[in-house]
C-alpha cells in the first residue's frame, strides 16, 4: 500500500524539514519543549526495528541526548512558528 501524501506535509516525519518546538506524552503525563530546562533540539530519528526503522526523538541540551522518546509515546507534536 503506498504511502498517503497530505497536502503540504512530508509523508514521513523523519523526512519533516520543521524544527519542533515541543513533545507531549499522552494524558499530561510529560513533555519536553526547546527553551524549557537547558532544551536546545528535539530531532527525529529512525531506530533499527525488526523489520524497519522506528521513529524516536532526541532530545537535546547543547550537543549533548539528554533524552531518546520513542515516537510511540508521543500524543503531540508542535512545530515552531519559523518552522
């Protein structure tokens, strides 16, 4: 089955050129926003799975992970205004 390609958005969100502004887990159960407690990145990226890449997000605090949040966990994603 081919991929659906929404109107103005990549098909995939490794391939999503937007710097994200924030992450939230489900049920106000956590987040991680650039800005908030030394957060400079949040950066998709793809885990080898089984059978094909997963979606994780780095989250950083200069060059340094602070943080690996696996894509499904997340409920929300945000987008900065200058994208």
């Amino acid at each position: 089955m081919a991929e659906q390609q929404l109107p103005r958005c990549p098909a995939s969100m490794m391939n999503d050129a937007r710097k994200i502004q924030q992450i939230c887990l489900p049920d106000d159960a956590g987040w991680w926003a650039v800005g908030r407690e030394g957060i400079t990145e949040i950066v998709p990226y793809g885990e080898k799975g089984m059978y094909c890449n997963l979606t994780w997000f780095a989250v950083y605090a200069g060059d340094e992970i602070v943080s690996r949040v696996n894509a499904n966990c997340v409920a929300d994603v945000w987008y900065g205004k200058d994208g």
